[in-house]
C-alpha cells in the first residue's frame, strides 16, 4: 500500500457521519434508506459517505429483491482493525520516497 493509499484509507474515516455509519452497520446489515431514516440524512448525502468508505474498503454493498420487486442496495461492515506507529509511519514514507526514487532515475536514463 502507498502512502497516499493509507492516508486516504485513513481519511476515510475522519467524519463523524462516517463513524456513525460504521456503527448502525456493525449491528446489523441495512438498505440505504433505513440507513437514511435512522441517520436523519438525505440517501444522496448518505450515498457519498458510504462510497468513501466503500472505496476504502471499510463497507460493502449489494443489491436485493424486495417482497414488491425493487431492488435494494443493502450495505454491511466489513471487519477490519488499524493499527498505526511510528514504525508504520516511516515504513510508508520510506517506500514512498523509493518509489519516487526509481522514477526520477527511469525518467533519467530513458533517452
């Protein structure tokens, strides 16, 4: 994982929406108008905070048949734990800076 790709994984959660998203999903799985209802959030709202986080890898979604036909997207929590030191810190910054490295020298030596 890139250094962007954790601070994003990380910023994903910097949102107190986001938080309490996480926590109505770890009880139970929900449609995103229940989720809505209970949020007392707009779906468009609640639909650009649940794309952060399912981008991140922190939520899932999947569409279900209704008892009437339509199609519901239910979203579930998907387990994870963080875990950040310093040592992850500087593991992340140092491939970074390698990364970095290898392109500036490949840019260099291409004719």
């Amino acid at each position: 994982m890139t250094i962007d790709d954790e601070i994003a994984r990380l910023a994903a959660l910097a949102n107190p929406h986001r938080f309490r998203i996480i926590a109505l999903l770890a009880a139970e799985s929900l449609h995103v108008s229940e989720l809505a209802r209970r949020l007392g959030m707009s779906r468009a709202l609640l639909y650009m905070h649940l794309q952060r986080l399912e981008s991140a890898g922190y939520v899932t979604g999947h569409l279900e048949l209704s008892d009437d036909g339509k199609a519901l997207k239910i979203f579930e929590v998907v387990p994870f734990e963080i875990s950040l030191n310093v040592a992850g810190i500087v593991a992340a910054v140092t491939a970074d800076i390698e990364r970095h490295t290898e392109r500036h020298t490949d840019t260099e030596s291409t004719p």
